[in-house]
C-alpha cells in the first residue's frame, strides 16, 4: 500500500508513528554502538590474556597464533563499528563491510585451525579456503563495482 493509498484520517497517527520508529531506530543504534564499545574493550582485554598465557605456558607459536585469532575478532568489531559512526553520519550501509567481516572471520577461522585440538579433514580445510577465497573475489567485485560507479557519478 503506497501512501496515496492511505485515507487522510490516518495522517496524523502515520505521522506519529514515523516519528516513534525513528526514534526507536535511534535508541537501537546507540545500543548497537555502546554493545561494539564494550566489546571492543572485552576483546582489547582477552587479547592480552591470550599473550601472557602464552608467555607463561612457554609455547609461543600456539598462544601467538590464538591471540592473532582474538586479534581477528577486534578487526571485525572494527569494521562493524566504523559501518555504525558512517550510518550515524547519515551515510548507508555498505555490503563491502560485511563481505569484509565475514571474511576476516573465515581467516580467523584459517589462522587458528592448527592450534585447534581435533585435526580438521582435507574436505573441512579446503571449505574453510576455498570459502574464503570466494569471499576474496566477491569483496574485490564489490569494491570495483563501487569505484565504477563513483567514476560514473562524478562524469
């Protein structure tokens, strides 16, 4: 139903509405945005933990490779918290941001395979690399879309 369609009494009442759920979209995103802080913070904090525990444990490779994997996760967080501050700004969501998160998160997945206890299967292994290099190409395929379309905006 377009709103051409809707009868005139219901103007006032679609006005208000509009309004409620502007409003409520709003409070979400601040929610959204205080949730992506403190996990920042969480993240920030079990990074560190991951390399004292290394460093005590006296296996580097191992514990380097699990901090790296926990370093990932604030990448991702990252990203999704700059994708937040630009649609605050009033700028839309970009698809290459989540391409990007999903992304780091199957690199993540890659780097802390060989610290994993159970050793993953030649089929599992090729999932995991070949999804991210599927992932790969999709991101580069948007992001050149993109550039072709901001050169044919400012033509």
């Amino acid at each position: 139903m377009t709103q051409d369609q809707l009868p005139r009494e219901f103007e006032p009442m679609n006005k208000v509405a509009v309004r409620a759920m502007l409003w409520l979209n709003g409070f979400a995103h601040v929610v959204i945005g205080l949730a992506l802080a403190v996990s920042v913070l969480m993240f920030t904090w079990l990074f560190f933990k991951d390399v004292k525990e290394a460093a005590y444990a006296h296996n580097l490779v191992h514990g380097f490779l699990h901090a790296l994997g926990t370093l990932m996760l604030l990448w991702s967080i990252s990203a999704l918290i700059s994708a937040e501050i630009r649609y605050l700004m009033g700028f839309k969501l970009q698809v290459e941001t989540f391409i990007e998160v999903v992304l780091v998160m199957f690199l993540r997945k890659l780097i802390v395979i060989p610290v994993q206890d159970a050793t993953p299967t030649a089929m599992e292994l090729s999932m995991w690399v070949g999804g991210a290099f599927v992932l790969g190409v999709i991101y580069v395929l948007v992001r050149w879309a993109d550039k072709g379309s901001e050169v044919r905006l400012k033509v």
